[in-house]
C-alpha cells in the first residue's frame, strides 16, 4: 500500500462526488478529505504520527462520524468507535481497555464521555473543538503501511467481557475489495445506511465499500421503520443491507400502510439492484415475505467481526433460502471436527477461515488470540455449518453462552456477572430464547429478594449498566437454579423455563 492509504487516493479521484448524505445536507469525497485532515490536524498536535495510540469516538452516524473516523486513520491512530446506545459503563469499559489516549464525543455526548474517561484518565476533545475550521493542515501525514493496525472493534464472545478486534488498514482493505468484488459496487450505487457504526455490517459492508467505491451513502443515525420506508420510497437508492430483524420490523411497518402506500413502496423497492441480509440467521418465512413485498431474493451473506465476510449467496445466480452460499474471492473456509480434521460434504463441522481479511489479534489479549487459531491461521469462528449440494447451512454455535439479538452479539457470562453485583440477585442464568422478531431474546432465570425486586426494576437498573440489547427483555424469578448431578447450571432447562 502507498504511504496514504488507497481509500483517501481513490477519494480524492471521487473528488465532488457526493459520499454522504446526513442530516439534510449532502457532502462530497472532497468535504470528506479536508475535514478529516483538519481533524487529523489537531489530534497531531505536536507530533507527526500518532504511531497506533487509540483514539475512541462518540459520533453518531453522519458525516462527522467519517471526518472523524478518517482523520483518525489518517493522523496514524487507531480508531476505536463507541456506540451512542451505550450507558457509561460500557463506554468506560472500552475507554480503559483499549487504553485510549484520546476521545472525542459529539457535543450532545462530550459529558457522558468525560464521566467514562475519568477514571483512566485520557484526553477527551468535542467535535466542536476537533473540527475547528482553524487547524492547520499539515503538509504531509505519517504512512499507513497495511501492516499497521486501523481499528479495534468490541465484541463479546465466550469470555465474560468483551474483546478488542485489532484490524489492520490491509485486513480493512481486503475486507472491503472482496465485497465491492463479490457484489458489484461502483460508483453510481446508492445505499442507505441505518445500521449502528460501532460493527462491521456498518463500517464495512455499508460505510466502507461505498467510500471505497465513490458511491453515495445516506446515513440515518439510528433505525427506524418509517423513515426508512420514506428513503426507500424517494427512490434513487440502489442499495440495502441489514439485519434480520431490521427485514421484520419494515415487513410491520408495511403491512400496517395503506394500499396505495403498500404499491408505491414495492415498486420503490423493485427499482434497486440489491438487498442483503446478515449478522444473524435469515428465517426462511422472512425470505418469503419480503420477496413478496419487494420483489427481492434477499442475497445472505455470513461473516464475523473477526474475518469480515466470509462466505455469501451470489449477486447472479441461485440464492439458496436458509443457506449462506460459498466462500467469498480471496477467503479460504473450512469445516472441521473437534480434532481439526476436514468433514466430508454432508457433515456438520465448525467454520475455519483464513485469508488477507482476517483480524490480527484480540487487543492485548496474548493468549484469546492464541487460543482463536489453528495451525495454519485458520480462525476457528465458533459457528457450526453443514455444506448441501456445494452451498454452506449454519446450523448453530458451539456455546450456547453466545446469543444473537436483533443481529447483535451478546455474551451470556457478561450479562450474568453483570446481574450478581446488584445487591438483590444470590444467582442468576441467562440464555437466548427463539424469537420471531429478534432472532432471540436475553432471557434471565434469577434468585433473589423478590419482595424487593421485580422484572421491571431489575431491567431499570441494568439499562444503566449495559448496553440496551444486552438489558434481558424477559425475566422469571425461581426458587433455585436447574443443576446437573455435578452442580453445573443447565442452560438448556433454563431456556425450558421460558418455553
Ligand atoms: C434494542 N432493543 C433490543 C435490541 N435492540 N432488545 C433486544 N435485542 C436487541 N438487539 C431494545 C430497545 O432498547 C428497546 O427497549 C426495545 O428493544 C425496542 O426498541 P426498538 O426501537 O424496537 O429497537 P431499535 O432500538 O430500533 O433496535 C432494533 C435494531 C437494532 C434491529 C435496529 O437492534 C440494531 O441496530 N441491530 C443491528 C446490530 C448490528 O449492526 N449488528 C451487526 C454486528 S456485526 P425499551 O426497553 O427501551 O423499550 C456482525 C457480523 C456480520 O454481526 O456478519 O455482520
Ligand atoms: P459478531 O461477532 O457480532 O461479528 O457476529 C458474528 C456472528 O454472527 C457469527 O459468528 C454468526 O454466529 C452470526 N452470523 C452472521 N451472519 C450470519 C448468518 N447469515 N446466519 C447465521 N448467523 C450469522
């Protein structure tokens, strides 16, 4: 890679193009590089490379979200993004082990960053003071060596708290090229974004491959139905891409409109070239129900924070309901037994991936890392799948301490130790429950003081603590928990509990 890294060379050929639409307002490739060099230019300061100190972000989704995420990039940082859904704990969380050196919050949420921030002690800037029209821009920026690391991302998994996902500018790149690759991006696309900006679906699959691509992207800070809907029906978007529960809840929202409405919104959507779905599984129904509305076959796609995408339906040709096709250009997969040995066609096995897209490792964590490979640099995703007549089939997760809702991932040791600080819980389970809308629920089994605390305060008061998709949306209260003759919990007679 040359010393600027390719997204900012291409940008400045995309020139006027508009890249982000936001907030009523409409910026170009240009508007994109000047402010994210002056914000580069203030987190220099003094120096000429930020050399890898990690600079963590509070900006909701819109054009200075790119500013930021960019200057960052390009001051040498590596940008880790804070979700504006997060309560302080979170944020401080993230804050402390990546061991910022910087954050920035837009204004509307300098103060709960300050709050986050104080006990590690890192500087925070507003937006207001990073994008001044005054900082200097400096004659040259420090080279971003694909080596280099770009981007820590937060995920949970089978630990109790979540891990940074270090990426490299050349994992991002190749992350970026095998979609634009695979799905046929270019120049005059138009997607809509209205996914979080703190997980790949967005920052990649939506944000990044428009960038790269020098197409337009219109970007809602947060989801919802309605004005979706409206954008959809504007009609010049060529592009969507979202999660499962996202697909469930614009089906509701279109059910509910008038007749009229109903037919101006199908044929809207019969005007763009694609529609994908991912971050969790597709429910077949939901497959049916929107190609009836939309006229689309949903192209599903599977990948993962650590490997980006890794295998997908085609653009052209047979999308498969309930499968997620075959491995993307430039990604290896397989499927292994416990022993790491290939499965034949037809066995089930867990997913391995290897390739240029890959994360390096989990942020200061030696030994999860270690643990997450094989020989080879195979990653050993967790995920189990089977392959049917040359297309893969997820068939679940090895844990079942992992729950996806609405397509996010949550770890249910996490919520658990969460849960037992509260004064009024002896013991707790938490476990995923199918669920239409959601995929599943977080679902808590607790013993406790029930005459001092009911389902509705436990949630209040865990809101406070953790992330709103991680707070349980349905609790029972038992007399004690269901154990094997060993003393272990049983999951799956909790998840009994709320059959
Ligand atoms: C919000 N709530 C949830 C929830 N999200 N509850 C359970 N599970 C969730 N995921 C809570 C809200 O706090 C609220 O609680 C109530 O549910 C109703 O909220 P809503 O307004 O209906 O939902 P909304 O806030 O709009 O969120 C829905 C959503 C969101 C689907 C838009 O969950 C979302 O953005 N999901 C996408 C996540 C994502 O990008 N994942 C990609 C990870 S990367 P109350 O009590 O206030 O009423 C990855 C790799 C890959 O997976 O392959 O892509
Ligand atoms: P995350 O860790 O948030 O990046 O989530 C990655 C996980 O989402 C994967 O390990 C899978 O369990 C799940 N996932 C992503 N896409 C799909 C899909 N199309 N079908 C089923 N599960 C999926």
């Amino acid at each position: 890679m040359a010393a600027e890294a390719q997204l900012f060379l291409r940008a400045a050929v995309h020139g006027t193009r508009t890249a982000i639409r936001s907030g009523g307002n409409e910026y170009s490739y240009d508007d994109l590089l000047r402010a994210s060099a002056r914000v580069a230019a203030r987190l220099l300061d003094a120096v000429d490379d930020l050399a890898e100190a990690r600079v963590a972000f509070l900006v909701p989704p819109g054009f200075a979200y790119s500013a930021v995420q960019w200057g960052i990039w390009r001051a040498g940082g590596i940008a880790v993004p804070l979700a504006t859904s997060h309560p302080i704990p979170e944020l401080a969380y993230t804050i402390a082990d990546a061991d910022t050196t910087v954050a920035v919050a837009d204004d509307a949420h300098v103060s709960d960053v300050r709050a986050a921030a104080a006990a590690h002690g890192c500087a925070v800037w507003s937006l207001s003071e990073l994008m001044t029209d005054a900082a200097a821009v400096p004659a040259s920026l420090p080279p971003l060596h694909a080596e280099r690391r770009a981007m820590i991302l937060y995920t949970s998994g089978t630990t109790s708290r979540p891990k940074g996902v270090v990426t490299t500018h050349g994992g991002l790149e190749a992350q970026i090229r095998t979609l634009v690759d695979a799905w046929a991006w270019h120049a005059d696309d138009h997607i809509l974004c209205v996914l979080p900006l703190h997980h790949v679906h967005g920052i990649v699959n939506v944000l990044g491959c428009a960038q790269w691509s020098g197409a337009r992207c219109t970007v809602h800070p947060t989801f919802d139905a309605d004005a979706t809907w409206d954008a959809i029906a504007a009609g010049d978007l060529t592009l969507f891409m979202a999660v499962p529960t996202i697909y469930t809840k614009l089906i509701t929202a279109w059910r509910a409109a008038p007749p009229a409405r109903r037919a101006e919104l199908s044929a809207a959507c019969a005007r763009m070239r694609l529609m994908v779905s991912g971050s969790a599984a597709l429910p077949v129904s939901t497959l049916a129900e929107w190609r009836d509305i939309s006229g689309h076959t949903l192209l599903e796609r599977y990948g993962m924070t650590e490997i980006g995408m890794a295998l997908s339906n085609p653009l052209h040709g047979e999308r498969r309901p309930g499968h997620v096709g075959t491995p993307l250009p430039g990604v290896d997969v397989r499927l292994v037994d416990e022993q790491g040995e290939r499965v034949q066609d037809g066995t089930p096995g867990e997913i391995e991936v290897r390739g240029p897209g890959v994360f390096r490792e989990y942020w200061r964590r030696p030994d999860a890392t270690r643990d997450a490979f094989r020989a080879g640099g195979w990653f050993r995703t967790g995920d189990v799948a089977v392959i049917d007549s040359g297309y893969y089939r997820i068939l679940g997760r090895s844990s079942v301490d992992i729950i996806k809702t609405g397509g996010y991932k949550v770890s249910a040791l996490e919520i658990e130790e969460v849960l037992r600080t509260h004064p009024g819980i002896r013991e707790c389970a938490v476990v995923g429950v199918p669920d239409d809308e959601w995929g599943e629920r977080v679902a808590a089994a607790i013993v406790g003081d029930t005459a001092a605390l009911d389902a509705a305060m436990l949630r209040t008061w865990a809101k406070s603590q953790l992330a709103p998709y991680k707070v349980p949306t349905r609790v029972t209260f038992v007399r004690e928990l269901p154990r094997n003759a060993m003393g272990k919990v049983t999951k799956e007679d909790v998840k009994q509990l709320f059959a």
